[in-house]
C-alpha cells in the first residue's frame, strides 16, 4: 500500500495515529487486503463440496412408539387449551 493511499485512509476513517502506530497499523491495513484478495481469487462460479472427505456413520432407524402414562403425565404437569406447558428457556 502506497503511503498516498494510507494517508487517505487515515482522514477518511478520521483516525489520528503517532508514526509508532502508523507502521503497525499499515502492515494490519496490508494484511487484511492481502486476506481479501486471497479470497476474491476464489472461484466461486463452479459448485464447491459441502464435505470434502467421506464422513462415515451409521444411522438409527426411526421408530415410533406410544408414550405409556399419557394420563399420569397430564395429571403432574401444568396444561394450558388441552397442551402440557414446559419450561420456558
């Protein structure tokens, strides 16, 4: 980065910097347009994998099963217009 460049930078982003700060910020203002650059060089026209390598596992089936005390889980919770209220989070 220019010395022009960052000096309009600084009066843009209107910060006042001693000359110790100046270099320091200027390698992180470089650094920062290095990282986007970086980035804008990614092709992003062409479909990326999600999942680059193969994730192995095994699933469970789904089974669904009736809940046994359906009564007795009505009679010790708190219910409001026929549904059991839980807590609120």
């Amino acid at each position: 980065m220019e010395d022009k460049e960052f000096d309009r930078l600084l009066k843009i982003t209107r910060l006042r910097v001693s000359d110790g700060e100046r270099s320091m910020i200027k390698k992180d203002v470089e650094q920062v347009i290095a990282y986007f650059d970086e980035v804008s060089a990614v092709d992003a026209g062409k479909e990326q994998e999600r999942y680059p390598a193969a994730i192995p596992g095994r699933f469970r089936e789904d089974v669904i099963s009736s809940f046994a005390d359906v009564d007795g889980l009505k009679r010790n919770s708190k219910m409001r217009n026929g549904y059991i209220v839980g807590p609120k989070l």
